[in-house]
C-alpha cells in the first residue's frame, strides 16, 4: 500500500518536474517521507493489546503497547475496579492500572463492569 502511494505520488511530481515545475518534486518527496513516518507510527501500535486472566484468586493482566510489554500479577481479593466517567481503572495495593483504552466508551463501560462483577465472585 505504502509503495503504491510513494509512486503515484513520485509519478505526479515527476510529471509536474517535465512539465518545468520543478519545485514539486522536492515537497512530493517530503509527503512520502512523512506518510512513511506515518505508516510506521501505526504499525509500530498496530499489534497493541490488554490481555486480562483470572486464575486462583490471581489478577493477571498483560498489557502491550508499542515495543513495550508489562506483566501484572495482583491479588484479586485486594484488587478494587473503579469506573469513573470514560476510564477503568484497576488499583492494587502497589499500582493503579488503566484498562480498556482501545475501547469505546460504551464497551469500555460494559467492561469495567464485567471486570467488577468478575471480582466480587
């Protein structure tokens, strides 16, 4: 996609750069090194997740964003969900972690409330 984009757009401007308007070229060059810079932002947080598990009384949640991933392990019974406005949140007796950023308000909602019935049984 990324390739086919660069060469209309090199086209074009190659074509402008024929017809004597020269300048073209350099800015067609700049708008696809920019929509490369674009194109790897959103691959780079293509692949971002949450992962939530419950398993004997333990709170797992593993959380990738970008090139970085972090592992949770919290106590469920000392864990307490909070659903304020637009956020989950998840506090621990250490951290507060916020959930369901990838979400939409609505399912975000239904979420925080899942998790919380979740944790009360």
């Amino acid at each position: 996609m990324f390739a086919a984009l660069a060469l209309a757009v090199l086209a074009i401007g190659t074509g402008f750069a024929i017809a004597g308007a020269w300048l073209i070229l350099p800015f067609a060059g700049l708008e696809v090194l920019l929509l490369g810079g674009a194109f790897v932002l959103q691959a780079r947080h293509a692949t971002d997740y949450e992962r939530i598990a419950l398993e004997r009384g333990q709170l797992m949640i593993e959380v990738a964003d970008g090139r970085r991933l972090a592992r949770y392990e919290l106590d469920a019974r000392r864990v307490r969900v909070e659903v304020d406005g637009s956020r989950v949140v998840v506090r621990g007796p250490r951290e507060a972690l916020e959930l369901g950023r990838h979400l939409d308000e609505r399912s975000r909602m239904a979420f925080g409330a899942e998790l919380k019935k979740r944790l009360r049984t």
